[in-house]
C-alpha cells in the first residue's frame, strides 16, 4: 500500500548514534486514527507522503543555507537535522555535536524544518492534505542504533526534550495546524 507517491528511501545512511543537548521536535499527523478506521487505503497513502515529505526535508531546506557547518557563527550555516519516523509520529532534532551548538541557529533550523514539512503536507497533491500537530523542547537526548536483523530493528532514544515535546503535543491533539515551542530555563 505504502509506496506509490515517494519511492523508498536509500537506507544506507542511517541515523548516526546522537547524545548531547539539543531541539527535539515531535510531529504527529492529526487525526490519523480515525483514518485508520475508516478507510486503510487513504491511511497508507498518508503515511506514504508524510514519510516522503520526511525523507526529503533536508532539500526542501537547503536552499534557505549554507552546507558549510564549519562556521557555526555564521547564521546562514546549518547543523544537519536527522529524522526518526515510526507511524504516524517524527521525531527531528539538529545533529550540533560535530559543529558545536549554537542554539538560536539551531531553533531557527528545527523551525524552518517543521515549516517547510508542513508546507508540502498540506498540499492536496501529490496525495492527501496533511495537517499536523508539533512542539518541540529543549534540553539532552540521546539516539543509539542498537541493532537490526530480518524481523527486528531496534532504535534507542530518550530525553527530556523527547519527552516534553512529546506530552506537550498530546494535549494539543485537538488543535491540528498548531506547533508549540516548549520553554525550557535551561537553553543557554
């Protein structure tokens, strides 16, 4: 079912092991259970263009800066931002640790991120519209890739960002549309 819009994606770059102070955001489609329950067909073709849109944010922000990430004073230079997509749910967060952290270039990456994703989401082709629901939170996450074999694949990740974003996203079910920045003292 899934498929038909994007084409699989090349795995072969996977999501490198991550563990430092970071933005999280948490995306999750609006209203995709019900979808679910009604109509499986459009559930897949939602899943296909939300995981497209995903896999493709990168291009979809490269054209806003530069590739550059060894000048990290430099606003117009981006730290690379990773994805962790499961169902209806991403996660994103800016890979800092190479470059070091700047975190109002890195807020304004997670930003121009989510708002690029959504622009292409609520798009009514190729595939459905898409809203989504977003927060996002600051503070230390941790992804590991623990391991993967024919009927398993296993990814570690947690944090108080991770977590934050996560229960504050859940009280927004309600609002599709909205996207939240959890404010946390301890961004520097």
């Amino acid at each position: 079912l899934c498929g038909k819009i994007y084409p699989s994606p090349d795995l072969t770059t996977m999501v490198k092991d991550y563990d430092g102070r970071t933005f999280v955001a948490f995306l999750d489609i609006s209203g995709f259970g019900r979808v679910v329950r009604s109509d499986i067909e459009r559930a897949a073709s939602i899943l296909d263009k939300f995981y497209g849109t995903i896999y493709n944010a990168p291009d979809l922000t490269r054209r806003m800066f530069l590739t550059d990430e060894t000048d990290r004073s430099n606003p117009a230079v981006r730290p690379a931002i990773n994805a962790i997509v499961a169902s209806d749910c991403a996660v994103t967060f800016p890979r800092n640790t190479e470059s070091g952290e700047n975190t109002a270039n890195d807020l304004r990456c997670i930003l121009e991120l989510v708002s690029a994703v959504n622009r292409e989401l609520i798009k009514p082709e190729p595939g459905p519209s898409i809203m989504t629901t977003c927060s996002i939170a600051y503070g230390y996450f941790h992804y590991e890739d623990k391991a993967e074999s024919t009927y398993l694949r296993k990814n570690c990740f947690f944090g108080t960002p991770y977590m934050n974003a996560f229960s504050d996203n859940e009280k927004m079910k309600a609002r599709p549309g909205l996207c939240r920045l959890k404010r946390d003292a301890t961004i520097d």
